[in-house]
C-alpha cells in the first residue's frame, strides 16, 4: 500500500511539474527573444556611437593601454581606404590650378606744373631711363618768358610704372592733373596667338599641296590662297605685335606748364532746377555772343555793299534816259459835238382808243 501511495504520489508530481512547465516555456521563450533584441540594438548601436569610457577592473584598464596604440595605425589606414575608394578603384589625384600671366595695357597722363620746363623735362627723361623705360615722343615750345611747355610721352616697364609715376608727379614741381587707366588684353592675346598659330599651319598645308600640284589651274588657285593666308597672317602678327608692345610697355604722356599758364581745372556741374537754370542761361549768353560775334564779322561787308548799291542806284538814274510827257487829250468844240438825239413821240393812251371804237 506504500508503494502504491508513493507511486501515485510520484505520477501526481510530474504531471504537475510537466503542466507548470507548459505554463512556462511561451514566457521564456518572448524572454529570450526580447533580450537577444536588445542585445543586437546595443551592438549596433555601440558600433555607430563613439566610443564611452568604461569604469573596469584593472585588467580592462590594462587591455585598453594596449589596444591605444594601435588606434593611430587604424586611423591612417581608413584614411587610405577612403581616398582609394572615391568612387572608383583610381586614386583621387589632387587639383592643381596654374596661374596665368596677365596682359595688361597701362596709360597715364600727367600735367605738371614746373618753374623751369626745359630742366623739369631733363629731370624726367633722367628719371624715365633710371627706370629701363625711353623717350617715345617729344614736342615742346618755348617763349621768352615763363609760358614754355613741353609734351612728352615714355614708355615704362609695367614693374616700374608705379614707381616712376610717382616720382614724375612729386620731383618735377606741382602736379595738376593725373589721369591713369588699365585695360586687360589678356584674351585678345591669346586668341591673337591662336589665330598666328592656326593661320601658319593652313600655310604650310596649302605651300605642301603646291609642291604635288602638276595641273596650271590648281596650282594658279593654291597660289592665290597662299597670297590670301599670307597677307591673313602678317596682319595677325602685326597686332600681335602691336599687342605686344602695348603690354610690354606702359604708356606715360608727360606734359610740362609754365608757372604762367592758367590750367582750367573742370568743375562738377550743379544738377536739380538751379543746375538746369543755369545751363539754360550760359546756353542764352552763348547764343547771343556768337550772334554778335556773326554781326561784327558781316556788318563791314554789309555797309560796303550798300555803299555799292546806292553808287550804283544814283548811275543808274543819271544814265537811264528822262521819260516823255504824256500828251494831253484834245478838248471838242460846240460845233464838233455830236447832235442830240430827238426824244421818242409819247404812246397814244389805250383808252381813249378804246373810247372811239364804241363811238
């Protein structure tokens, strides 16, 4: 009877231990797989984050120390594989950017007021060619007294033109007026050169088929275009060269005043009412000085011509046959006047008429 009792004690056990474990397994099994959820998410999430510092032991401090110094070869090893993978299996090759020399065309004019003109324009020249410029062109006057004044123009290289333009400007005596511009040619340049370079090349093209020509008429035609090129091509060289002595060179016209010259300095016109007022009025003194002016000039030529005229009116009448009287009409007589005509006899009255008839 034991037994029996154990056994069926031992049977109700694991019938209930079997039943709890079915009760069990569905929330171990959601456990497990919300905590290997996590547990990715951590992953991922450690992997795209920056690394935080952990607080350890000793020996996690000690495996950090030497994972430190092998972070600096990682680094310049990513470095390497992301400029390799740029797009491609190439190599990024670095920009390099070329400077290109400028073309630029400098022209100055300068007005100087000096005490000495003559002096003042050795001074400059000795200036000019201190600098590696030359004397362009020259025209000066001179007079007796303090009215001299000199043009002079020189050519200066670009690195010195500042310099020397000052100097011009502050040794020579006052300077009065100064006037610069800068003008970048840098692309008719280049198109000129091109053009040269494309214009010599057809050149020698069309001289290579003159040599194989063996017909009169191709070889007359490849003639006339090689004297069509050639003159193409020594225009173009010509304004190369022209270009190339405009930018080589900087152009400064120098002009040199006596103390005695009065140099009109311009005025900035009034605008508004007031400016357009007085416009108005300088345009009507203008007007009437210039018609004075024209009468002045023609009023001796007006008065000999009417002194001409009237001599020639009084000849004229001098000259000129006197008209005849006209001749009076003849007056008649009383005898020689025309007879008078009788009156008509007086019409008989229609009723007396009438009166004899009924009688």
């Amino acid at each position: 009877m034991k037994r029996l009792r154990l056994t069926a004690g031992r049977a109700r056990g694991a019938r209930w231990a079997s039943s709890l474990m079915g009760y069990l397994v569905i929330p171990l099994a959601m456990a497990a797989f919300l905590l290997a959820g996590c547990a990715g998410g951590a992953e991922t999430s450690s992997g795209n984050s920056a690394p935080m510092p952990a607080v350890g032991t000793a020996a996690d401090g000690a495996a950090q120390s030497k994972a430190m110094p092998e972070a600096p070869a990682l680094a310049e090893s990513a470095a390497d594989d992301a400029s390799r993978s740029g797009g491609g299996s190439e190599p990024v090759q670095a920009i390099k950017i070329e400077t290109v020399d400028r073309s630029i065309i400098y022209t100055a004019e300068l007005t100087v007021q000096a005490q000495d003109v003559a002096k003042a324009s050795d001074s400059a020249k000795q200036i000019v060619l201190g600098a590696g410029g030359y004397v362009a062109d020259e025209k000066s006057t001179a007079f007796s007294g303090s009215s001299s004044e000199a043009v002079v123009t020189f050519k200066i290289p670009p690195a010195r033109y500042a310099e020397v333009l000052v100097k011009l400007g502050r040794d020579l005596g006052e300077r009065r007026s100064l006037h610069q511009g800068a003008q970048d040619v840098t692309g008719e340049v280049a198109d000129v050169a091109a053009r040269v370079k494309s214009a010599e090349a057809a050149l020698d093209q069309f001289r290579l088929l003159l040599t194989k020509a063996d017909k009169i008429g191709e070889i007359l035609e490849i003639e006339r275009e090689i004297q069509n090129r050639t003159a193409e091509l020594e225009s173009l060289q010509a304004r190369q060269k022209a270009l190339a002595e405009q930018t080589g060179m900087a152009t400064v016209t120098l002009t040199l005043i006596g103390p005695n010259i009065v140099v009109d300095i311009p005025e900035e016109e009034p605008s508004g009412f007031l400016g357009g007022l007085e416009v108005g009025w300088n345009a009507l003194v203008d007007a009437v000085e210039i018609g004075l002016t024209l009468l002045g000039t023609l009023l001796p030529w007006l008065i000999v011509l009417a002194v001409l005229w009237f001599a020639t009116w009084r000849i004229l009448r001098r000259v000129r046959p006197a008209r005849p009287a006209p001749t009076p009409a003849p007056a008649f007589t009383a005898a020689e006047k025309a007879p008078e005509t009788e009156a008509p006899p007086a019409p008989v009255e229609a009723s007396s008429t009438s009166a004899k008839s009924e009688s």
